[in-house]
C-alpha cells in the first residue's frame, strides 16, 4: 500500500551571489494612552482636572474617534462598553451606582497604525 502523505520537497540551497530579498510587510505601530483618576464617591464624570499627576506623560483621555480600542477599568475589573460614555477629555458613567470612594479609574486608548 502506498503512502498517502504528499512526497517531500527538495529545498534548493541559495546561491552566494543572491541576495535574499526583504518583505515589504506593513508594520503595525501603537501608542497607549493612559487616564489614571480616585473615585471620590460622588461624581459620575471624569476629566482631566480629575487626573492623577505623575501617572506617565499621555494621562487623558483622547478622542474616541481617533483611537482603535479603549478599555475602562474600575478597580482593576474591565467595564463593559454600556455602562459609559466616553468623549474627549471626560468619562461619564451610566450605571445606577457610581464608584466607591478611593476606588481607581484607569482609562486604557491605544492606537494602531500602519507604518512603512
């Protein structure tokens, strides 16, 4: 019986005077932008007066329509996308409940591009 695996190829070696040519793939960059803010247990919405200083150089909030995908944590656990409303400059939250007291805000943008 004969096998049915394909036959194997032969690698050719390259030659010394080819040069071995360079994919001109696209390179994907991207930028993070981070907004570090404390609940104070009463405000529904987050600007950049609210910030954290010393939390990196790019702590804002950019316009939504010019980055790829933003993430907002509240105490560490990932909110889905329902329950803000994200513009620049400012979060609002739309939950019934707001964050406790001393509880962290981290707005996490990042931006991809294409670079050749």
């Amino acid at each position: 019986m004969p096998c049915p695996c394909p036959p194997k190829r032969r690698l050719r070696k390259r030659s010394a005077n080819r040069k071995r040519r360079r994919s001109r793939k696209p390179r994907i960059t991207a930028r993070t932008y981070l907004y570090y803010a404390i609940s104070d247990g009463v405000s529904r919405e987050y600007g950049h007066q609210d910030r954290v200083a010393g939390y990196g150089v790019d702590n804002q909030i950019p316009d939504p329509a010019t980055v790829s995908l933003t993430n907002i944590f509240i105490n560490g656990v990932l909110q889905p996308s329902p329950l803000f409303r994200i513009s620049k400059g400012t979060i609002c939250f739309l939950s019934a409940d707001v964050p406790e007291k001393g509880v962290p805000i981290l707005v996490q943008s990042i931006r991809f591009r294409e670079r050749r």
